[in-house]
C-alpha cells in the first residue's frame, strides 16, 4: 500500500513584510518633471501601514502622504529640480530610492 503525505510549503515564509514590498515596489517615470507613480501591485496586504515621505538634499520632508491603494500620485513639479529620496514607511522600517526630477 502507497500512502501519500502532502506538505504545504509557503515559499515567503522566511521573507519579511519589508523585503516582499522591496521585490514588487514600482516607482516611475524615473526621471520625470515632477510628477510621477508609485505602484505597489500587493499593496492591499499593507495598505493601513504604509506611507511615503520625500525628502529633498536638505533632509527636509517636502511631500508626505498616506499610501491607500496599488498607485499613489504624487506631484513635485513645484520642488527645484535634483535628486529626492522617496521613502516609504512600514510598520517593519522603511524602503529607501531615489527619484530625479528635471
């Protein structure tokens, strides 16, 4: 007689919340005029925790914003053009990139 054991393997077991976001986490157009998409395809698993700050060379926060679906908007084009840092804020630290406006 042949038995048959099934095991249930989840293959994000060993992955945090932060590195998931960091695998699937879209920023464009890169560089842009200031205006530009951030795009979070598993976004409904961290909606209620996530946001997004800017922050200029400066180290000042320009732009500051819940993050509530897939696709956040977000609108520079009144900042001075140069190299901003987006970062987006999880209850597990933050995901850093930069964005460059023209």
């Amino acid at each position: 007689e042949t038995k048959i054991c099934y095991i249930n393997v989840d293959p994000y077991e060993d992955i945090t919340d932060l590195q998931l976001l960091d695998s699937y986490l879209l920023m464009f157009p890169n560089p842009n005029a200031g205006i530009f998409e951030i795009v979070i395809p598993i976004a409904s698993s961290f909606t209620s925790n996530l946001s997004v700050e800017i922050v200029n060379v400066l180290g000042e926060i320009v732009e500051q914003k819940p993050i509530t679906g897939i696709r956040t908007q977000l609108n520079l084009s009144n900042e001075a053009s140069g190299i901003y840092l987006v970062r987006i804020i999880t209850p597990d630290g933050a995901l850093l990139r930069k964005i460059n406006i023209y």
